[in-house]
C-alpha cells in the first residue's frame, strides 16, 4: 500500500500558522483555557500512575491537534 502526500501537503503540516484574526486568535485561547480546566481536574482527580500520565499527554496532544485544526484552516 503506498500513501502519497504531496510538498504541497506536507509544507503546509510543517509550516506554522499563527492566527491571522483576533477570532482565530480567540478561538486558540479558548481551547487552551478549557485544556487547562480539564488538565487540572485530571491533575486533581486521577490516581498517580501509567494511566494518569497518559491522559494528560493525551489532552496535550488533543490541545495541540485542536489549534492546528483552527490555524492550519483559517482564511488567508
């Protein structure tokens, strides 16, 4: 199975997109804000172990694929 991705493509994965808009800039700052009371709830909540590190990695991970949805698709 071959999965072909363009320059074009992965110029784009690779390439940053800061907000061009004071909405788009908005927006990011909410999802960092609702990350953090998540974040916190799990830091609080969860008992320490393998599982615990993981769903806050996880929730990194989600933060950052959820701004990149915003900024890679935002109007030029």
């Amino acid at each position: 199975m071959t999965f072909a991705v363009s320059r074009e493509e992965l110029g784009h994965r690779f390439t940053n997109h800061p907000p061009l808009t004071p909405e788009v800039s908005d927006t990011m700052d909410e999802i960092t804000q609702e990350m953090i009371v998540v974040g916190v709830y799990f830091a609080h909540t969860l008992p320490e172990g393998r599982e615990k590190s993981l769903a806050i990695t996880k929730l990194e991970e989600a933060s950052m694929w959820a701004k990149a949805a915003v900024a890679r698709n935002q109007e030029a």
